[in-house]
C-alpha cells in the first residue's frame, strides 16, 4: 500500500471512529439521564446499567481475538456498528410505545457491550496495518486525543440536547452515528484473511494469547495496572450522574458540561503523551502516571455546595489525563512488541482482563452507593486505585527507563509457536 494511500484509508477509518465517539458521548449523558428522570432508577439499576456495558469483555472478552483473527475486519467492524445502531433505535422507540422499562435499558446495553467488544479489537488490531511502526505512537495519540474532543464536547451536547428534546430521543444521535461509521467504514479495503488448512483449536488459540501476555515481564504489571484503573473507572460511570443529580442536584446542562470536563484532561494527556515520555522514559511515565489519577480520584468527590462542582471538574481533568497517558503508552507498547500472529489475541486478553474489571466497579459501587452515598463510595475506589502504580513498582517495570528497554535487555522476544 502507497503512502498517500495509507493515510487516506487512515483518515476515512479515523472519521468512521470520530463520528461514532460522537454519537457515543451524547448518548452516554442521555442514557443515565434516562434511567433517572424517566425511569427514576435506583442506585443499585445505575449500576446494573453501567456494569451491563462493559460485562461483554468478561463473557466474550478472550474469544473476541480469535474471532477477529478468522474474520474480516470490515466486516467484523461494519455489523458491530450495524448492530449498535440498532440497539440503541429501539430505546426511542419502545419508549414511544410506553413500554420502556430498565431491564429494556439493561438488555439494550447488553447488546450495545458485545458490539464494542468485536468493534474494539478488530479497530486496534487493523490500525497497525496502515500505519507505520515509527508512527504508532503518534497515530495513538492522535486517537485518543479525539477521543478526549469527543468527550470534552459530546456531554455538553448532549446535556443540551437532552434539556432541549428530552433525555430518551436525544438516544437517536448516537444510533446514527453509527450508522455513518458504517457507511465509512465499507469504504476500506478488505483484509484477506491468510488462514491454514486447519486452525488450532480456539481454546488453544485464546490459552496461547493468555499465556503470552501473562508470562511477559512488561505486559502483565501493565495489565493489572490499567485493571485496577478500570475498576475504578466503572464505580465512575455508575455513580458521576447519580453524585451530580442526586448529591449535588446539578440540573441536566450542568451534567453534561461536568462529564465532559474529563475531556479536557485526556484531551491534554493525549497531546503531551509523546513529550512526557520521551522526557522521562515510557516506563517512569506509566508510574507518574498512575500516582495522578489517585490524586484525581480522591478529588472529584470533595466539597459541598459550588466548590464541589468546581472539584470534581479538577478531580476528572487530573484522573482523566493519568488514565489517557498510561492507555497510549501501554497501547503503543503491545502494538509494537506483539508478534502480528498473536496481535489481535494480545489485545483482547488485555480487554478482556482490565475492561472487564469495569462491570465489576459498576456493580461494586451501586451496592455499595445505596447503604453508603455516592460520595462516601468514591473515596473508597479513590483508595483501591494506589495498586496502579504499586503494582508498577513491584515488577520489572520499576528498573527501565523505557518499557522497550525490556525487549533489548532480553535480546529476544518471548518465544511462540502457534497451534503448541
């Protein structure tokens, strides 16, 4: 593939993304606000719903790799989106009907969590074959910082949209978003799937995938530390919209712009990843970074009256630009030192072990929320999340300067023989 010809399919796969963290990040304020001013959710359905869009990564979390290995990436990508605006349809209109209840809400995350699950591996397992190795990083970087605008406008827009047409048809921007990203999306060009005569069995395949990232010396701490992130990051997504209406009785605009304040700081985080590690070296960049999203976590529940909206805009701009660099990193990192045989396995063992920590944190705070507060609850995820760095510092990690460092000083790459 020419060069002028990577950078546009790069461009067209970067728009289809763009487009659909759009409609996701409007529909993220509109579907909390729906469980709580139309349904009038409880704490514990809060966390239902939030654990519900991410539990996929633990049911389906491991297959997801060997599935994205055998199948097209257009195709794997177009029917995740397909299926998502679908899903999301259905909200408008069984609400239009009178039917709408929070199991709907629950099932429809459900669905919503699969697609991401497949989308998501497939989209990072496909970004390495139109990009150069030396541009990675900044191919990453420049992902996430587009995730960080979409975040930082997305809730504000959708805080509006939802004070102007209502919490439930404001879901209908999100479903046509990824209808759009579809319709981008067919314009790439096919992966031509080099398959055997035989594949190996898939518990074969996943065990290989597992026990590579498992057994890496870098990999594995770097795992466990974004787990520990991400466990706190779905108390988050459960109880931020119940702290803010129920605490803090923000009204719906203000929700919006608050859940959008993180943008700012992943936005700030994925424009100096590359600055601050090639200043302090990937591996000491992964621990500072771990040390500031405790300091964020611990922020964003503290004050009352208006210095606490004022705390919490502070506490998610400094959590939300720890998590964006050590994402960039440890992403880039595995892009690069994975075997491109075990590239899309890598990624969803990773997935499947940190993004199913989310679920989990979802769950755990809703019931701890309803006896507690939601307050009282982010300080105690404020705490779990110092094994981030801890953990860190306990392995190999601590000794490098960069985390590649690892892979010169071993001279090789872990050894991999498919199908073993």
């Amino acid at each position: 593939m020419h060069v002028d010809e990577r950078a546009g399919v790069f461009w067209r796969w970067w728009t289809a993304g763009t487009t659909s963290l759009v409609g996701s990040a409007v529909g993220a304020v509109a579907l909390p606000l729906t469980a709580l001013t139309v349904l009038d959710a409880s704490a514990w359905q809060m966390g239902l719903i939030a654990a519900a869009s991410y539990v996929a990564w633990i049911v389906i979390g491991l297959p997801a790799g060997v599935i994205v290995q055998r199948l097209p990436l257009r195709g794997t990508q177009v029917g995740a989106d397909l299926a998502r605006a679908l899903a999301v349809a259905s909200i408008p209109l069984t609400w239009w009907w009178g039917q709408l209840t929070v199991t709907h809400l629950v099932v429809t995350a459900l669905v919503v969590s699969f697609a991401n699950v497949l989308f998501d591996v497939a989209n990072s397992t496909f970004l390495p074959s139109i990009v150069e190795r030396e541009q990675l990083q900044s191919r990453n970087s420049l992902t996430s910082a587009t995730h960080a605008a979409t975040l930082l406008s997305g809730p504000s827009l959708g805080g509006l949209a939802v004070q102007a047409l209502g919490a439930v048809p404001t879901l209908l921007v999100d479903s046509a978003s990824y209808l759009v990203s579809a319709a981008l999306l067919r314009t790439l060009p096919a992966r031509r799937v080099d398959a055997p005569e035989q594949w190996p069995p898939v518990g074969e395949l996943i065990r290989e995938g597992w026990r590579y990232v498992a057994y890496h010396q870098v990999m594995a701490p770097c795992m466990w530390a974004a787990t520990a992130m991400n466990f706190v990051c779905g108390a988050q997504f459960a109880l931020h919209p119940l702290y803010l209406v129920r605490d803090l009785h923000a009204p719906a605009g203000l929700v919006g712009v608050l859940l959008a304040v993180e943008g700012v700081g992943a936005l700030v985080g994925a424009a100096l990843t590359t600055w601050i590690t090639t200043r302090l070296g990937s591996a000491r960049a992964l621990v500072a970074a771990g040390f500031t999203t405790v300091a964020g976590a611990f922020l964003i529940p503290g004050g009352t009256g208006w210095p606490a909206y004022v705390a919490f805009a502070a506490g998610s701009i400094v959590f939300s630009l720890g998590t964006v660099v050590l994402s960039v990193t440890t992403r880039t990192y595995r892009q690069i030192a994975s075997p491109p045989e075990l590239l899309s396995r890598v990624m969803a063992t990773v997935r499947f072990v940190s993004w199913g920590a989310i679920p989990v944190g979802g769950l755990v705070a809703g019931a701890l929320a309803g006896p507690l507060g939601a307050r009282a609850t982010l300080f105690i995820f404020a705490a779990t999340l110092i094994c981030a760095p801890v953990v860190l510092l306990l392995s190999p990690v601590r000794r490098l300067r960069d985390l590649t460092d690892h892979d010169r000083d071993e001279g090789r790459r872990p050894a991999v023989t498919i199908g073993r």
